[in-house]
C-alpha cells in the first residue's frame, strides 16, 4: 500500500506515520512546511518526506496523487481563536487548498480519506451526534467561529456528492477533540493560541492562571490520539471495503468532561511531578467572558458527545483509552521527553 500524506508535521499525521512505519509494510509519500514532529520518521526507508506548501508545490501532489492508493489531506488550521480572528486564511487553506486536492482524486480515481470535524455539528441538541441523522446547527454570520465547521461541513457535501455522483471512493472521520503527544506547542503563551489541552499545560508549568471561558461548565469528549489513530489505521486498511463511502465520528464518548473539571484534573497530575509543584500550586482558575477571550465572533459549544455506533459496526472499532490514562501519557511526553 501507498499512502499519501499532506500536513504530515501535524498531531495527526505525525503520530499516523509513526504508526504505519512501526506496524506495517507500507510506503509513505510525505509533505509539510517542516518536520519538527517528525525526528522518528524521517530516516526511515519507508517515509518519502518533501518539505513544501500544498498551495505551491502542485506538480509533485499531482504526480503522487496518481502514484498512490490512498490519499489522506491533513493540512488545516484547527485552533478556534484562528476561526475568530483570521478567518480568510481558515477558508483559503481548509476548504480552497483542499478542494483542489478532493478534485485531483476524483480525476485519478484515488481513495480519498479526508478529516472531517465534530465542529460540523455545531450547536446541535442532540445527546449524541449521528452521522446520518442529526442536524449540522451554526450561528449567524456575525459569529465567525462558524467558518471553519460550514467550511468542513461544504467539503463533506462535495466529497458526498463526488462520490454518489463521479464513483469517489472516500471515508470521512470525525475527531472529537482527540489529544495527545505532539497536540500543539505548550509554550506558546497566546491565549487561545493552542487548543484547550495544550493551552492549560503551558498555563500550569508558567504558574499561570487558567482562563474558563464562560466559567468552563462546556464539555467536551476527549479522545486519545492512539484511539483516534487505530481508528484510521483501519479506514486505510479498509477490510471488505469496510469504510468506503462511509462517514465515521472518532471519538470517546465514556470521556464527556467539564473544561473546568479537565483543568482540575491537570492541575491534580501535573502537582505529581516534583519540579512542577509550585508552579502547579501557584494556578487558580478564573472565569472570563468568551466575547472578552476569543472576540465577539465567538460562540461556543455546551455539549458534544458523538455515537460511535458506527465505526463500532464497519470499521469494529471503540475507544480504550480512559481520560486519566491518556492525560498521563500526554504530560509523560511533554514533561518528560521535551
Ligand atoms: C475544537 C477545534 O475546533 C478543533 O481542533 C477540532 O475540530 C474540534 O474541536 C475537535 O477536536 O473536535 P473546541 O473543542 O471548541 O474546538 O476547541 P478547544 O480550543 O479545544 O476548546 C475547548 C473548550 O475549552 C472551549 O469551550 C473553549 O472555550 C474552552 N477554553 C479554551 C477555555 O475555557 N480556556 C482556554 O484557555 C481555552
């Protein structure tokens, strides 16, 4: 098998390539704008990378494209103070660079496994979110954080529709917040500069205090980058078809947690390491207005649980990991191995 892999340098595509090198026999072709995530693969005989812009460095896509048998574009910006305050720069990479892709493989008749969000789900009122039923619910337009969710949700139509209509084989996943080793880089102090896991670390190390927006009372299912990974592991694998035309959220529904109650937690894990302790005892948590935090094009989500029932039934997947488990394997990488 080939894979193709663009924004390999993310969380995702680092941790998938390592995970493909050590567990199977398959070539990767690899590009990103650098490789810092990348130190375990980029040696190895099997990781073909090219440093490069996806908007750029078009002929060397194409030509790997047709090259290849299953093409995975990971490259997007997923930080939500991003949505509020740059959103141009959310549409032209996330939903323009990537059409171009989507299109490419239609023409070459290339799998296509592309990452949708728990984002398109919006507002949604639903106990848990059904990929075939539940309804995809944003804001007004004023509220540009919704630019990044319609702009993934028009990307989920057109490969739907490419595929009903033009013979795309695809399979799209949903990640609901999956964290992990290589999140995002925990000392970059802007606020909302990161998502909420890697924001909240960096936050207790410097002895910060953290920030819960609208008093954190917001959950979220946080999900365990090995879970996430296994789960895509076997949509590229793709046994008797199993995820092919298909629509999967990846997430840990039995991990539904307060933000407020996942600072709590740090602060408990991170106060186990010695060296950490003061800076861990010096953090309170404090509330802030979302409008004051993000901006006044922000809205948020209360509640996102997803129904795994599917991936359960094609792809026979569920999550393992539990929060507490993952969280310590996360702090181990970043406080131990950094
Ligand atoms: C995220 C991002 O949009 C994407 O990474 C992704 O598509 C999706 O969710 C996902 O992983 O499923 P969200 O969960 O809202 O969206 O983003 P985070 O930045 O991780 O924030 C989670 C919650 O923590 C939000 O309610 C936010 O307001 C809150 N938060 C964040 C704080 O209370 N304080 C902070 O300092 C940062």
């Amino acid at each position: 098998m080939r894979v193709l892999i663009l924004g390999v340098n993310g969380f995702i595509g680092s941790n998938l390539s390592e995970k493909i090198l050590t567990e199977t026999d398959w070539q990767i072709d690899a590009m990103d704008l650098s490789s810092d995530k990348l130190k375990n693969c980029l040696t190895h005989p099997r990781f073909n990378f090219v440093a490069g812009d996806i908007t750029l460095q078009k002929d060397w896509i194409t030509e790997r494209i047709q090259n290849c048998d299953v093409v995975l574009p990971l490259v997007a910006i997923a930080t939500p103070a991003t949505y509020v305050q740059n959103p141009l720069r959310v549409f032209e990479l996330d939903f323009e660079a990537n059409l171009d892709i989507i299109r490419q493989c239609v023409r070459f008749g290339r799998r296509i496994i592309f990452p949708s969000t728990s984002e398109v789900y919006g507002m949604c009122t639903d106990q848990e979110f059904d990929e075939e039923t539940s309804h995809l619910v944003t804001g007004p337009i004023n509220k540009e954080r919704w630019i990044y969710s319609t702009s993934k949700q028009l990307l989920d139509r057109v490969i739907y529709a490419y595929g009903k209509h033009h013979n795309l084989n695809y399979t799209l996943f949903r990640p609901f917040n999956w964290y992990g080793p290589r999140l995002d880089n925990i000392f970059n102090s802007k606020p909302g500069g990161s998502r909420v896991l890697s924001q909240f670390i960096g936050n207790i190390l410097r002895g910060e205090n953290i920030m819960l927006v609208d008093g954190g009372e917001q959950k979220r299912c946080f999900t365990y980058i090995e879970d996430g990974i296994s789960a895509l592991m076997k949509m590229i694998e793709n046994k008797n078809n199993c995820a092919e035309r298909n629509i999967f959220n990846v997430g840990n529904p039995h991990e539904n947690i307060s933000i407020r109650e996942l600072a709590e937690l740090l602060i408990q894990l991170i106060k186990n390491y010695p060296e950490h302790h003061a800076a861990a005892t010096r953090t309170q948590l404090v509330n802030v207005d979302a409008a004051e935090y993000y901006g006044a094009g922000y809205q948020d989500v209360t509640s996102r649980v997803p129904s795994v029932s599917r991936a359960k039934k094609y792809l026979d997947w569920q999550p393992m990991v539990n929060i507490k488990n993952g969280l310590q394997e996360t702090l181990k990488f970043y406080l131990e191995t950094e």
